[in-house]
C-alpha cells in the first residue's frame, strides 16, 4: 500500500470503537527498513456558529 492512501484512512481506537484521527507521517527503521511507528493527527474540532 502506498503512504499517500494509507493518510486517507481512519485510525480507530479497537478497545471502543472511538476515532482518532488520520496518519500524518510514519517512522522508519534504517536497519530493518520496517515502519516501527506513525504519527497520528488529532481530530479537528470545529466551532460552529450557525
């Protein structure tokens, strides 16, 4: 899968089902060449004044 489709999904917490946001950037092993982590954007919160 390609990084660029992988920001286009949803992060889900498993434990309740709760969104948490969307990949921003991954970390990456330089030995393994593996991901070891990603980088989680929070949810904007907008403010509604209608």
């Amino acid at each position: 899968m390609r990084f660029s489709m992988l920001q286009q999904k949803e992060v889900i917490e498993a434990g309740n089902g709760r969104f948490i946001g969307f990949v921003i950037d991954a970390e990456v092993s330089k030995e393994t060449g593996y991901v070891t982590a990603f980088l989680i954007a929070e949810p904007r919160k907008y403010l509604g004044f209608f």
